[in-house]
C-alpha cells in the first residue's frame, strides 16, 4: 500500500558531506602526535566515517595534549553530524568546548547539530559565539544565515514511500 507523507525536514539543505572538511582543516596538527587519531583524521578525510570515529574513540583515551583532544572530539561531531547522528554530534562538540570553550569550529559543528535535531535558537546562538571568536570565519557565516533561512520558513519534502501491512 502506497502512502503519501508529508515530512517537514528543516535539515534538508544542511551540507553534511562537508563537515568533515571545514572542522578537520585548521586541527589536523594538534592530533599529528597521536597515532590513532591522526589514522582518525585522515579516514575523515577520505570520507570513511565509521573508520574515523572508531580510530578517534580509540585515541581519546591517550591523547598527548587538552587540544589534541578536543580536536579529535570536535572531528567525532563531524563524523557523527555527516551521518546525521546529530545527538551524538551535539554530545561530542559539547564535550570540545568544555575542553577549548573557543573553539570556533566547535561551536559552527555544534550549530548544525542544533539545526539536525530542530533547535534553531539554540543554533543561532552557537554561530553567533562562534562569530565572536571568528568573525571573518565564512562557515560560521554560512551554518548561521542556513540556522536563520530555516526559522523563517522550513523545509517541507513530500515523499512517497511503500509501506507493507499486515492484514
């Protein structure tokens, strides 16, 4: 049986595939002395999510400097945002700006995880701080004017998708 439904998805023009280029960019030298969160970083690179996530959680635990950890939290809120696992995104850039309060890229991941799970302000919020730290930072410009675009009028996808009952 066919059923029409209406999803209203606020996220459908958030530019996941590119999380993981604009937070790893600036960080990938706090993290070149730790081998497994280097391995991390360069399998977030390629695109190979879960090999990123699993080389940065198993170099968390000996990571030789406070910004070599926040850097690999930070890139574990890209990896997890990519794959629009925005709650455990939101859980790891929280956990990096605990660690580096500003952190601009932090807080950009942590907008649009804000923006995956429908917090707007919030996410608002957490471009603007980042624009404190960053104000020529054109993804934060970007990530907010996105945060601001989905407040005024969300998305709205209609799609047809099969359903199989049980009679």
């Amino acid at each position: 049986m066919k059923f029409l439904c209406i999803v209203i998805l606020i996220i459908a023009a958030l530019p996941c595939a590119s999380w993981a280029n604009d937070s790893s960019t600036a960080i990938k030298t706090a993290i070149m002395k730790d081998p497994e969160l280097k391995a991390g970083e360069m399998a977030l690179r390629a695109g190979n999510l879960e090999l990123a996530i699993e080389n940065f959680l198993a170099g968390l635990p000996t990571a030789s400097s406070r910004r070599s950890e926040s850097a690999a939290l930070n890139n574990l809120c890209a990896a997890y945002g990519s794959l629009g696992q925005f709650e455990a995104a939101l859980h790891y850039c929280e956990r990096a700006l605990l660690l580096r309060p500003n952190n601009w890229r932090a807080h950009q991941n942590r907008a649009r995880s804000l923006i995956g799970i429908g917090e707007l302000d919030a996410a608002i919020e957490s471009a603007n701080r980042g624009l404190e730290i960053a104000p020529n930072a054109a993804p934060l410009h970007e990530i907010l004017a996105l945060a601001q675009s989905f407040k005024r009028k969300p998305r709205v996808i209609i799609d047809t998708f099969d359903v199989n009952t049980q009679d």
